[in-house]
C-alpha cells in the first residue's frame, strides 16, 4: 500500500526566506505521480506542483521547486522567498498510475510565515 | 465559475438523521472522486467514478456511505444514519481524461454531526 509520510506538523519562517517541507513516501509501483497542494484557511485544495516518477528534472512552478530524490522516497517541497500569503497548510499527495489513480494524502505541515 | 461546485457547504444534523452531499463537476471532466478530511488531518479517499464504468468503493468508511452519479455529471454522496465520527469535510474532485495528473477539488461540504 501506498504511504505518504510528513514529519513536519508546523513550520514558522521569516517572510522572504527559503522554507523547506518534508516528504517521504512508500510505494512498491514503479509507476507514480508526487504532488504538493495548499490549503489556505478558506479550505479549498489548490495543486502547486506535480513530479512524475519518470521525470528526470526535478519540477519546478514560480516559487516552488520539489526536489524529487527517488532513491530516498522524498519529495520535498521548496519555496524560495516566502511571501504572508504563503500560510497555509500544505499536503504532500502520491498518485497510483494504475486504476482508480487516487491521491494518497500526508497529514500535511502547518507553514506559518512572520513578518 | 467553471470550477467544482458543492453544496451544501455547511451541514449540521442530528446524529442518526440521513444526510445528502452534492459536487458538480467541471464540464466535460468525466473521472469525479469524494474524499474525507476529518479535523486537523490530511484528506482520505473515499470513492471514484470514471465515465460509465462501476465506481471505485474501495474507501468507503461503511456500507452506511453510498454515492451514485448520474448522467456522467453530478454526485450525491449520501451518508446514512450519521454517526458523531462522521463529522469532516467533504471534499469533491473532478479530472479531465486528457489530465494526467491534475485533480480540481471543489471548496467542501462541512458535516457536523451533533
């Protein structure tokens, strides 16, 4: 079965630094996707980034960057110069290519930015 | 908005009453998924329908939860004689055949459960 593991229940970073989140997971499928997504208060669940387990570069997307280490099993997500609205919670999610192709969610990382 | 649409957004019923979740998807996405987020946890899969093939129940907490969707669009989730446990947010995802990986999530249904 397939496992997504974050180790990190709350973070508190200075605004306009460097955070990193922290993600690892289990699966024995060759074949898998990685995923972080926020969730601001409001509640909504917003995609920010995708890896595929084939991708040889690490993806990135603006601010965010997952650094994608395979023979680890993590998937880390990086924010580089952290911005007020960058609070939220953030869930690190592994999708099996294979039937349904259901999200396997972490517990998710509390990211509090201070000003 | 061309995005996931639920209602209600919010739900309080009393424990033992039936309850009626519903998720409109984004048009033309024809895979459509319902998972659970219980307080302060990450989200836990629940059911999947894919066109016109048979759902994928295999998250279903009980056989007090049923979902059906009809015409290959909306979605009711229907939660039987509600338990205190099943207070959580309902969340509704919706993806595109073409999408391979990206899942549209609706803003939720909060239940509570008293």
């Amino acid at each position: 079965a397939q496992k997504i593991t974050q180790t990190q229940p709350g973070m508190f970073v200075q605004e306009k630094e460097a955070v990193t989140l922290d993600c690892t997971y289990d699966t024995s499928d060759p074949s898998y996707g990685l995923f972080w997504y926020k969730q601001p208060s409001s509640g909504e669940m917003i995609f920010l980034i995708y890896q595929g387990s084939y991708d040889q570069q690490n993806a990135t997307e603006g601010r965010y960057s997952l650094n994608f280490q395979k023979a680890r099993k993590s998937a880390n997500l990086v924010i580089s110069a952290s911005q007020l609205g960058d609070s939220a919670m953030y869930f690190c999610a592994m999708r099996e290519d294979q039937g349904a192709q259901k999200l396997v969610f972490g517990q998710g990382t509390r990211l509090t930015i201070n000003p | 908005g061309a995005g996931v649409s639920q209602s209600p957004s919010n739900k309080v019923t009393e424990k033992g009453k039936d309850v009626e979740l519903r998720c409109d998807p984004i048009s033309g996405h024809t895979a459509l998924y319902w998972y659970r987020q219980s307080l302060g946890q990450g989200l836990e899969f629940l059911i999947y329908f894919q066109g016109n093939s048979a759902p994928d129940k295999s998250g279903l907490p009980s056989d007090r939860f049923s979902a059906e969707r009809t015409g290959g669009s909306v979605s009711t989730l229907t939660i039987q004689r509600t338990q205190q446990e099943d207070s959580a947010v309902y969340l509704c995802a919706s993806r595109h055949d073409r999408m391979v990986y990206e899942q549209y999530f609706g803003p939720g249904t909060r239940l509570t459960v008293t």
